[in-house]
C-alpha cells in the first residue's frame, strides 16, 4: 500500500503544474466540484501544506540562519522588496490599459498580495533540480516565512492601503495561524519522530499531499471568480496572466542580478533568482479570500493565475539552468 501512495505522491509532485491547471481547467467548467473550499476549510487546507513543509525542516536548518546571516539578509531584503515594489509598478500600468481600469483596484490587490508574500514551497525543489545552493534556499524560505507575519500585513498596508481598507492585524494573525503554528508542529513532529521508518514513510507521501492541496486552494478560487470571469471574457484574464508573468519573470531576473552584484557563486545567484521569483501564491489566495473577496472579489484572480504558473515558470527556468550546464 505504501508504494502504491509513494507512487502516487511522486507522479503528483513531479507534474505539479499540470495537475493543478488541469484542476482549473475542469473546475472552470464544472465549478461546483469545488464549492466546499471556503473558509476556514480553506484555511485547513493551506495550513496542511505549511504543515507539509514543516515535515522537512530540522536543527540543521535553522543552524543555516545563524551560520549565514548576510546571505540570508540579502535574500529576505530582495524578497521583500523586489517583488512588493514590482508589483505596485506594475499594478499601475496596467491600470491604464482600458479593458483592465474597471477592475484595477481588485487586480492591485491580488498582484500586490502575491509579491507581499514569502517565498513559495515549491522553490526548494526548483533550487534543487537547477543545481542552486539548496541549503541557501531552505534558509530562504524558513527566513522569509518568519518575518512574513510582520512585513506582509505592514507591505500590503503601505502598497494598497490607500485604495482599500487594509486589516493588518487581522492578516498578522491569519498568518501565525496557516504558516508559523503548522510549520511549528511539522517542525517538532520531525524532531521527535523523524528517526522512526513509519514516520519517514509518512514523509515521503507529503509532497503529493501538498499539490493535492494547492490543488484544492486554486480550484475553490476558480468556483469563487467562475461568473465574473464569464462576465468580463477572455481579455481581462490574458491581461491578468500577462501581469502575473511580467511580476514573476522580472522577479527572476532581479533576483539574479542581486546575486551577481553581490558576487555570490552560480548555485547561489540560481537560487536567489529562483527564492525572490517564487512567491506563497497560496498564502496570497488565502488572504484574499479573507480579508478581500467581499468587497473586491477580483482580488484573488492574480493570487490563483499566480499559484499554477509559479510551478509552470520556476520549472522552465530550472530546465534553462540545466541545459546552459550541459551545452557548457
């Protein structure tokens, strides 16, 4: 049976983005499916994938925080500067496209949401395949997750406060409760339990457990936004993608070019590229969804466009690192 979930669990996080377009896809058309992710169910959900994160984390670590503070302090300073202030610029320009102004304050949110957030999950994975500093990233992640419940609300509040009421406090709490307290508990699970075959089984069917999540997350998105998208057409979602991408992409390339100012090696300046391109899109959904939805329900398109092509992108430029290796 265990194989069997193993199995399983693999196939799902090796064709993650696929799994999870084709998830919107089908939720595009049969939106009911995911009606039921709501909520606090969807806040379970993301905490689940936190949790799944914190599955894998150990001492050593957190060691790396302290190891490599100038490292770690370049990285969060890009992270939360790059792309916050990416997508402000961006959330503008595209405001002055027509077809975009009606809905340009919603869209604002969204974008500004995902660029506000720490890095994503999957970016470890991504350093990994592309030969970065997987440590470097792991130490990323884990430092810009930390400070999330503090620079995230206080970004989101100076980015978009003056176009919509903004809760601080309320987005402080909501990311102690799905990603500091179950990336918390993963973390003691793995101290206590991590020498033990079982657990180690049970940890090896987390990474598809994770994207059946995200999964879920995007689905319940598309179910939210089915009738405005249907509403508005084709050309207000290709705009949408085409700011996701822009943010993204820019992302990567500023990420890079900080690592090459500060002389970092190729694994590490690969790794950076890919920490500050690679946002918790999911953290960014959610907070939508709470704090946002109600009044602005467009909110949430550029966090769920975000969470499947994040995947998409940080494999393509994974795969480009590794052909420049080999034609090298």
């Amino acid at each position: 049976m265990y194989k069997v979930f193993k199995t399983i669990s693999d196939t799902l996080s090796g064709k993650a983005s696929i799994f999870v377009i084709l998830t919107a896809v089908v939720t595009f058309f049969f939106p009911v499916l995911f009606e039921w992710v709501k909520g606090n169910v969807q806040t379970i959900i993301l905490g689940i994938i936190m949790l799944t994160m914190g599955l894998t984390l150990t001492p050593d670590d957190f060691k790396l925080l302290a190891k490599r503070p100038l490292d770690i302090l370049i990285g969060a300073v890009a992270q939360f500067t790059i792309m916050p202030l990416v997508a402000f610029t961006l959330s503008w320009l595209f405001s002055q496209v027509p077809a975009f102004a009606p809905y340009s304050t919603a869209m604002a949110i969204g974008i500004i949401l995902v660029g506000c957030c720490p890095g994503g999950v999957s970016s470890n994975i991504m350093s990994f395949l592309c030969k970065g500093d997987v440590a470097y990233s792991v130490g990323m992640t884990c430092a810009s997750t930390l400070l999330a419940p503090v620079l995230t609300p206080l970004l989101v509040l100076w980015l978009a406060g003056e176009r919509v009421n903004v809760d601080a406090w309320g987005m402080f709490q909501q990311i102690l409760i799905v990603t500091i307290i179950p990336i918390a508990i993963g973390f003691f699970l793995n101290v206590w339990l991590g020498h033990k075959d079982v657990f180690k089984k049970i940890q090896g069917c987390m990474p598809g457990l994770s994207v059946t999540c995200l999964a879920c997350i995007v689905g319940g998105v598309i179910t939210t936004v089915h009738d405005p998208l249907v509403e508005n057409g084709l050309l207000l979602f290709l705009l949408t993608f085409c700011m996701v991408l822009c943010h993204n992409t820019i992302g990567y390339v500023l990420g890079y070019t900080v690592g090459q100012m500060c002389h970092f090696s190729v694994p590490k300046k690969r790794t950076l590229s890919i920490e500050v391109g690679m946002q918790n899109a999911g953290l960014g959904t959610n907070l939508a969804m709470t704090f946002f939805v109600a009044t602005n329900p467009m909110a949430v398109v550029p966090c769920a466009i975000s969470c499947a092509w994040h995947s998409i992108s940080g494999t393509i430029l994974a795969n480009i690192f590794v052909h420049r290796d080999q034609k090298k």
